[in-house]
C-alpha cells in the first residue's frame, strides 16, 4: 500500500522537523492514543490503538526508527507494528521544503506492507484508514506546531491543509 | 421379477434428519468436560521464528495448555505423503509435507504456530494475543515465474530452488506433426481457482477413554479410514483403539481429504494428553487460510493442425502453484495433464510442466481438481483454431471426437491412478448433438442478429470435456439382513451430501428387493466398516457402489440357499420379493426377511460346516481402470460492452455418466457443480498481494454466487454404460464444475465478435472483462464510434 | 476492565420453539452459541460468522435474524423459532421441509436450517411468489451443493401446496 501527499505547515523548517522528531509531540500527534518513548538515537517504541472496519481496535506494538537523516530537510522513517489482529511494516520517505511565505511543505511517502486479519478482512478500509490517520496526526501536528510559535511569528493564516494523496 | 429401484428418482433417505436439525455435525458434538482450541496463526507468508513467548498465555485464567512445536517433542514431524508421484521416467519431484506447528519458519499466512486449549473457545481466543511469536520478516515467493528466478527467495531452503516437481509426459511424435502442421495456434493461457468453500468449515472433536483405552475422534473427513489409520500410527496407537468418525459433513468438494491438517493431527494428541475431550472448529476467516485450496497454473500450449480442422498434435508447458508445501503429490497437474486431451483423438501429445513452491496455503484438489485447467486450454486452442481456419467452433469439434469404434482406447501417458490414461467407453458426437438441438444453435445465430438490432449483445458457447473417474484402489462394503428385516449398509466412505445413503440403498434394494426406506446405509465411522480409501476423484458411487451390489448379491445367495435348505426345496424354486422370501408358486410357504435372519443365527443347534451365521456378506470392488465420464456444455450469455456485466441467459448440459442410479442425485450434482463452475469463471478468486497477503478473507469480499446469480440448468442425461463395473456406473460428483469457464469464454467472445477478445485467463471477472474491452477499442477506433 | 464488561455473565431469558431458557451469559455471546452450545439445539448451524452465508438464520418474534450477528442478550424476553421448532419429533414434517425433500432442495443440508427459517417467515407474507422474488429471498442464503435450482423448485412446491390447504 502506498500513502503519499503534500502537506503544508505554518511554521519554519527548523521547527517542524524539530518537532518531527520528538516522542512526545508525535505521541500526542498520533491518533489512538499512541504512546511513544524514544529507546535510542532516532529509535521509537510504543504502542497505539487502532481498528480498521469490521475489525475490532486492539492495541498494536509500534517501533520507529528514523534513518537517513538530513537536518532539516528529509529523512526516512522504518514503522514496524504488530497486534494481535496483523501487522503492518514498511518506509516513508519525508522531505521538507522552505517556502517563501515562511511555511514548510511536507512530501511524504509510505510504502507499507499490511498483513493477517487486518489485511485479510479490512482490506476495502485499509486504505481509507491509512489516510485518515494521516491527515489526523498532521493536523494535529500542525496545531502542535502553531502552538509553539510566538504569537508575533505567527504567520498569516495557512493555505487549506492539502489533503493526503 | 423384483422392483427396480436403480435409476428410479427415489427421494433421499437422510433428509428427515436434516431438515429437523437432528443430523450430527462436527460442530454438534459436546462431551462433559470438553475443552475448546483455538490457534496462533502466521501474520506473516514468509518469516523466520526468532521466538515463540507463550508464557502470558500460560497464565491465563481458563488456559489448559498452550503448545508451541517445541512443547510436541517426537510426536512434531512432517505430515504424510498422501499421494506420491507416479513412476513416470526422469520425474522430479521434491517432497515438503505441512507440518503441525510451524517451528523455524512460517511459510504461509495462517500456518498454525502454536495451539491454546482453553475452557471455552472465548477463553482460547482471548489467550490468542498472549501468545508473542517474535518474526524476522523475508521476502514472499508469490507469482510462478518470479518463483523460478535464480535469485528468487525460497520457500524450502534445502531444495535450492523453489521447483516441486517436473513431470514430463508424451504420445506420439510432436515434431512430426509439427511439420506437417498447415496450422499452428499458439497462445499463453492463465487459470485461477478459488477456495472451495463448503458451507461448513472444519472440525476436529477428539476423546481418549482410559478405561477402554480407546480414542475416538469426530472429524469432517471425506476419508475418515486413512485418517484413522495415519493417526494409530502416529499415536502408537492399534487401529482398532482409534475410532474416526465422519458424521454428517456439509461440503467436502476436495479439501477435507485425507489431508492430516495440523488441527487433525494435534487435536487427538492433545485429547490424550490433557485426558479431557477437546473440540476445534475453524471460523471462517480461518478457512482461508488453513483449508488448502486450488490455484493458478500458467499454460503456453500449442496445437498444430490440418487446413480442414483436424489435430496433429498439441505441445503444453504449464506452471502449477503448489502453495507452500506439496501433500497431495502431482495429483492436479497430473489430471490437468491428461484430461487437456478430452474427447478428441490427438495423435501426438508433448506436456510438461512444473509444480512451483510459493508462500501461500496449500493446493490440493478442490471439485474438479485440476481436470478444468486442461479442459480450459484444450477448448480455447480449439475455438482460436477455428476461428484461424474459419470453422464452426461445433465443426471443428465434430471432426476431432474419437469415434464410438475406438473404445476402450489407450493414451501412452499415465493418470493420477498410475495407470496409463484409460477410456473406457464414450460416445461423444451424438451428446453435442443433443446439447446442439437443446440450445437451438441452428437458429441461435438467426436470434443473435435480431437481439443485435435490438443492441443486445448475446453469444453461444458450447464445449466437451471427459472426466475419468470412480478409480480405484477398492472399496468395500457390509450388508445385513437385520432381525426387523430393514437391512443394513455399511461403507468405509465418508459422504458430504452426494445422497450415499440412499444410493447405496437402491443398489441394495434391488438385489434384494425390500423397499428403500428399509435399507439403513452407514458411512463414516470405522467402527461400522474399516476397509477403504475415501471420497474423492468422483469415485463414491462407482466404487463403493459396485461394492453394495456384490455384498448384495452374496447376501441375496445366503437368503436363497437358506431359505431352499429350510423349505426343503431346490434353490431355483425359491423367489425373493417384497422383503419375503419363499417357494415360488405356493404363497403361504413364506418367511419375511427379518424371520429368516433369525433362523440364520439360531440359539441351537449347529451352524453347518462350510456356512455362516446370520445374513451378511462383506465385498470388495476394486477397478483396474477408472470409468470416463464425458458431456457437453452450452450457454447464451449475454453481455453488456459499456459496463462489462455478464448475464447467463440460458445453460445446458448433455452428461453421460454412464447408468444412473437415481437422477434426482445425478442433476442435483451436476446443477450444484455448474454453480461452482460459474463460481469459478467469474466471481471467485483469491487474490494474493505482492506479499503473500490474502485480500479477500471473507464471504464479503470472496463472492460466492447467490440465487440470483446462478441460472436455471436444463438437462439431458446420455447413458453409455462403464464396462468396468457390474452396475455400468461413472461418477459425477466434479463434472459440472469442470468445463464451465471454457464455455463461458467462448460465450462471450462470441457475444462481442467486433471486439476480436481473446480470453485467455480465467476467473475473467467484470473488472477484467473492462479492460480486454478497453484495450480492444484503444485498437479499433470504429469500437469506439459504436460503442459511443 | 474492558473485558469486565463483556464478560461479567448477565441473567437473561429467551423463549425458544416457545419454551423458555433462562440462563447467566456473557454479554460477548452470541445468539448462535447460545442456541447451539448453552441449550444445545445445534440444527441452528453457523457458516462465516459475519453475516453472509445465512446459515444461522433463526426467526426473532417471526422475522427472520442471523443469530451469528446477535448477541444472546439482545433476545432476552423475546421468542426465537429455530428449525427443531418447524415439525413435531416424529411427526409430519413442516410443508417447506417437505418440499425440500420431495424436490431435493439440499444435498449436504448444513445450510438447510438457514434456508428454512429464511423461508417460513417470507411464504407468510407473500404466499404466491413468483420464481425472482424467491431468488431475491433466499439470495442472502449461501448453497454450494445445489446449485440453488432445486431450493427454487422446492418454494414453489411448498407454496403451492400451502396454499392448497390453508
């Protein structure tokens, strides 16, 4: 499956892949009440809760680890999750780029590898849910993201979020 | 003379049964202190098992046990062969059996990994997630060709290459024909199948009884007797100390073989183990993955032929997904391989082909078992061909069919049973004559111009296949005359709704003229009758049949010669009618059946040197060759260009299998496997991710046809009686299901003759359809004009 | 805490075949397990347990429900029919059951219960179908033995002959 888009945040480059990378900001970013902790350098582990369809929420083991970092403009990311309903693995490539109203533009691309029940039974959902989810936790991320920065930075009200691709 | 009874339409003997709900399933059986399982299953189709951490589980309240392939010690081996390969020279063929829980590696998502036993099966399945199984993902084998790449992963490492088998087989001499050749078509062909998908799942339900010492396992097999044989073996246990039995079983259409499924082997194990009866019934998610299934097979297949049609040769190489282990043996592809050649007289035959090891659940037979591939490619050659030659596609098969003078006749290849492929009889002419005149082909082209007027777009399809069937090795059978005076059967089978019970009563009836309701018939429990194979290859009634009849005739010689010692006459003046038996002529020297089985077990008195006690007699049948089945197919369709909807309009069936028993059974079997054919060519296939991950693991998205979508079949019944056996019998059980994707396809090319479609791949599902349509208007931009 | 909830047994009671069975059950079970495995009237048969194949089909106060896609709580205090209610134990079979023998409207029978509860409730209301409508009826009831032609005849039969004799 792959998930890919633009987004667009309201905030300087620094900042958002500052933000990018902290456990905490990404625990509060991710739906299904994702707890994160980081283990090492650029290395995630946690947990997260999430139902696809007729498939039940259950809770999923989720690792992160970030790899091929370029500060701040790209880096990739390695997800591995597992319940007890499937499992999901794969990569996302994440650029970063400064636009001159001072906003950043977010390109993503997940290729991801879905499996068991959940691949199984949700599947028609699968793809819906991945979006979903997405656009979730960017919004959310960016909400984190205008929350940090000084009311006098704050630049004018952002474009519409461009919707996950 | 006595009533007839064989090919009367004689209603079923098991329905009342049934129809209350009192007929025992699997499911049904519920024991005092019974355990319920429930399994740990792969997520993964390739994987390596860092680790298995079952101890949250353990600890679970209500968990018995949970057992991981470590926890099984010696009893952990690899399944049984359940068919080797046949003796055919320079044959390849690599040997992966399943094994009961995966242990270094999983080869296929749902491969059980570790087993809870737990007070309910809602206990079993919470402890489910306690179990951690610690996966190293590896790369999936799942397209055929990909699979024979060098640099390919493989599913069974110590093969070094992921070829199960290659099997070489020919007739004739196919470069001759070559040569000779005016014609030569030419074309790669693809045939998917589907899960089979019997309404009831699986279920294994296991006791062990210390004081007797005894197991006793209900199973939902078609062959409970090797069943209960492999697992004395396995549990160093007597054949007499197991007891399977196959109660009422709804569906088997292949998969619930003799297969030795993890969950049938562990299930009795653990019984002993735990000395608590233990039941396991699979859901349905799991039935699409643990149930084996058929699958794909690739075909590049030419055949060369004469300028007026006729054969000289066909050359085959076919790839067969084999899925992750290969059990069953060559059965499929072997079937594909020799029943490619169907009706015709083909002077020379060049096949091979390679079964491949990819990670996805196993392939064995499902109803029709491979027969419907060949029949696939044969049928479509022949349509291409004559379409190439300007040919009636009826023409051209009218001048290929063997001709009744060539029976039996002989190809010099072998069949899954070993033996060279055998026809024993056929007429195959005046069937498509039959199927011609039924579906009014004559006029069908005047009608299809008419309807075109009209913009609707019809077409014909119409083709032949051959099934061999009812091979052997043996089965046999018991009949006894009771004390009441019903008599009882009793058959090493196990049956899935082909109406045993009351076939096998006809047989018996007539021999012994009682009536049918009085024959009580038993199947599927060893404890009744412990000799015979099982229900397969359409063999039931053949086999098992033949069997009823010659322990019917020995225990009708019983009744006779008793009956003459006890009225102290000749035997030739004793008749037997209307479950009496007596003098003939002097009525009132009469006894009943039951009466007379009482005189044969007498509480005095001797039983005479060189006789028997009571009324019973046990018979074998085993046939050196199977009996070949054949017939014809025809259907209008009709279909709609913009939207790729396919409509089955009309679908007719000529089927010759031979003397019938009771034609109710026959057409019920074959409208049954019609619908599974339809199934089959255009709403059902698994459709695997570049993963191995199976897409459609539900009855919501798998679609099996409803009411709606199956069509009336209109029947005619051919009877060319089998020489093989006393009764002149064929089998049935597959027939339907096998040639209906190749006729569907010639319908609908045939509905759209300005499109050119080549169809080439089967399921050919509406999606697909679209794009043949698309990618024919792309080509032709007058398509386009008439289509707008 | 979560799995408190489901599973901390509940007091109900259902009627059935018009007794009553009265019975501490998990929130969590189904219709279909309880009828099958708590008062072990097991012709109730399940086939996918979501919904699809029919197969457990039973009647809830006369409409026809899937029991797979209830749980056993939703019935308390109402009446289900299953099929061991169609037809008295040794007596005359129910004229739909008979139809279906007499047509050989089932091969393996396992998804036969599911039909016959389908069936009942739809000839109440439309006594004189015509052969769509029955296909349309029974089309979400799943069949892989019999090709669904000789169920078909079956209604027909039994409608005809139920109509008969009213």
């Amino acid at each position: 499956m792959i998930v890919e888009g633009e987004y667009v945040f309201a905030g300087p480059r620094e900042l958002v892949y500052r933000l990018l990378q902290d456990p905490e900001v990404l625990s509060e970013a991710m739906p299904g009440a994702a707890k994160l902790a980081m283990v090492g350098d650029g290395e995630y582990q946690g947990s997260i809760r999430v139902g696809v369809g007729p498939v039940t929420a259950a809770e999923w083991k989720l690792s992160v680890a970030l790899r091929d970092r370029v500060p701040p403009e790209s880096y990739t990311m390695q997800v591995d999750s597992s319940g007890p309903i499937g499992f999901t693995r794969g990569a996302a490539t994440v650029v970063l780029l400064e636009v001159e109203d001072g906003s950043t533009v977010m390109r993503y691309r997940a290729d991801l590898q879905v499996g068991g029940r959940v691949a199984g039974i949700g599947q028609r959902l699968i793809d819906q849910v991945a979006k979903m989810m997405t656009k979730l936790g960017l919004d959310a991320l960016s909400r984190e993201l205008r929350a940090r920065l000084p009311a006098g930075e704050l630049p004018p009200a952002p474009p519409p979020a461009g919707e996950p691709g | 003379m006595g009533r007839r009874y064989v090919g009367e339409r004689v209603r079923r003997n098991e329905d009342r049964r049934l129809l209350t709900g009192h007929a025992m399933f699997v499911d049904d059986v519920q024991l005092p202190g019974m355990l319920h399982l429930a399994f740990v299953r792969s997520d993964h189709a390739h994987a390596r098992i860092r680790g298995i951490d079952a101890s949250a589980a353990r600890a679970r309240p209500g968990v018995a046990a949970v057992y991981t392939a470590d926890d099984l010690g010696d009893y952990w081996q690899p399944g049984p062969l359940l068919v080797p390969p046949p003796p055919v020279e320079g044959l390849v063929f690599n040997e992966a059996t399943q094994v009961p829980l995966a242990r270094d590696k999983v080869r296929h998502v749902g491969e059980p990994v570790a087993m809870v036993v737990a007070e309910s099966r809602y206990l079993a399945e919470d402890a489910l997630a306690d179990v951690l199984v610690d996966y190293e993902p590896l790369d999936a084998v799942v397209e055929l060709e990909a699979a024979l790449a060098p640099d390919a992963p493989l599913v069974h490492e110590r093969f070094g290459t992921n070829v199960a088998a290659f099997v070489a087989q020919r007739h004739g001499d196919y470069e001759r024909a070559l040569e000779r050749a005016d014609v030569v078509v030419s074309r790669r062909f693809h045939y998917d199948r589907g899960a089979a998908a019997a309404m009831e799942n699986r279920a294994v339900a296991a006791r062990w009884d210390p004081q007797a010492e005894d197991l006793t396992v209900w199973d939902t097999t078609q062959a409970p007797i090797p069943i209960r044989n492999g697992l004395a073996r396995m549990l160093g246990l007597l054949e007499s100390q197991v007891r399977v039995v196959a109660p009422f079983v709804g569906g088997g259409f292949g998969p619930k073989i003799m297969m030795f499924y993890p969950e049938e082997v562990l299930v009795p194990w653990a019984a002993m183990r735990l000395g608590r009866p233990l039941k396991w019934t699979e859901d349905r998610h799991e039935n699409f993955f643990a149930t084996s299934q058929e699958r794909g097979q690739v075909h590049d297949a030419e055949m060369a032929l004469t300028r007026d049609g006729r054969i000289l040769g066909i050359r085959d190489r076919f790839l067969h997904d084999t899925g992750a282990y290969d059990p069953y043996g060559l059965t499929i592809p072997i079937n594909s391989q020799c029943t490619l050649l169907g009706p015709y007289d083909v002077p020379s035959y060049e096949s091979e082909f390679r079964a491949v090891f990819t990670n996805k659940t196993i392939v064995t037979p499902v109803r029709g078992a491979g027969r419907q591939h060949g029949v696939f490619v044969m049928e479509r050659l022949l349509d291409l061909a004559a379409r190439e030659l300007g040919l009636d596609p009826v023409e051209i098969r009218r001048r290929n069919y063997l001709g009744p003078e060539l029976f039996p006749h002989n190809f010099d290849i072998l069949y899954q049973d070993f033996a060279p492929l055998y026809y024993d009889s056929g007429n195959y002419l005046p069937a498509m004559e039959t199927a011609c005149r039924m579906i009014g082909y004559e006029d069908f082209r005047e009608e299809q111009r008419r309807l075109r007027a009209e913009g609707r777009h019809v077409g014909v399809g119409i083709v032949s296949y051959i099934e061999g069937t009812g091979i052997g090795p043996y089965e046999g059978a018991r009949v006894t005359v009771d004390p009441s005076g019903r008599v009882r059967v009793a058959t090493g089978l196990g049956t899935q709704g082909q109406g045993h019970y009351t076939a096998f009563a006809q047989i018996v009836a007539e021999t012994l003229d009682v009536e049918v309701e009085r024959v009580h018939v038993v199947t599927g429990d060893t404890r009744e009758f412990g000799w015979g194979t099982g229900t397969f290859a359409s063999r039931g009634a053949v086999v098992a049949g033949s069997a009823c009849h010659a322990a019917a005739v020995a225990v009708r010689g019983k009744v006779v010669a008793m009956a003459a010692r006890l009225f102290g006459v000749d035997e030739e003046q004793v008749e037997v009618a209307g479950g009496r038996v007596g003098v003939r002529g002097f009525p009132e020297r009469a006894l009943t059946l039951g009466e007379l089985a009482r005189h044969a077990n007498p509480l005095r008195g001797a039983v005479k040197p060189g006789t028997e006690p009571g009324l019973e007699a046990t018979a074998y049948f085993g046939p050196d060759h199977g009996s070949t089945a054949s017939g014809v197919h025809a259907v209008v369709v009709e279909v709609d260009p913009e939207t790729a909807m396919v409509e089955i309009l009309r679908y007719v069936v000529v089927h010759d299998c031979g003397r019938l028993i009771n034609p109710l059974l026959v057409e019920g079997q074959v409208q049954g496997g019609v619908a599974h054919g339809i199934g089959n060519a255009f709403y059902e296939k698994l459709v695997y991710d570049d993963a191995g991950q199976l897409l459609n693991a539900s009855f919501m998205d798998y679609l099996l046809p409803t009411a709606m979508d199956v069509p009336r079949v209109e029947m005619a019944h051919m009877e060319t009686p089998a020489p093989m056996n006393p009764l002149g019998l064929k089998g049935v059980g597959e027939a339907g299901a096998i040639p209906a994707g190749a006729a569907f396809a010639q319908a609908v090319e045939d509905a759209l003759p300005e499109y050119g479609l080549e169809i080439r791949e089967i399921p050919l599902s509406p999606g697909q359809l679209f794009e043949l349509l698309e990618a024919a208007r792309a080509t032709s931009p007058h398509l386009q004009e008439a289509a707008g | 805490m979560e799995r408190a909830s489901v599973t901390l047994p509940v007091d109900i009671t259902v009627t059935v075949n018009g007794a009553p069975y009265a019975r501490a059950v998990e929130p969590r079970l189904l219709l279909s397990d309880f009828l099958r495995h708590e008062i072990g009237l097991t012709g109730t048969h399940v086939g996918c347990e979501h919904g699809v194949c029919g197969a457990c089909t039973v009647t809830l106060d006369g409409e026809a429900v899937r029991s797979c896609l209830m749980f056993a709580v939703q019935a308390d205090g109402r009446e289900v029919g299953t099929v061991e209610g169609l037809a008295p134990a040794d007596g005359p079979l129910h004229p739909i059951q008979e139809a279906f023998r007499d047509a050989h409207g089932l091969q393996c029978g396992f998804c036969t219960p599911g039909f016959l509860m389908t069936l009942v409730p739809f000839l109440r209301d439309n006594p004189a179908p015509t052969e769509q409508e029955v296909r349309e009826a029974i089309s979400g009831n799943l069949c892989r033995c019999t090709g669904y032609q000789n169920i078909v005849e079956a209604v027909r039969l039994a409608s005809e002959r139920m109509s008969a004799t009213p």
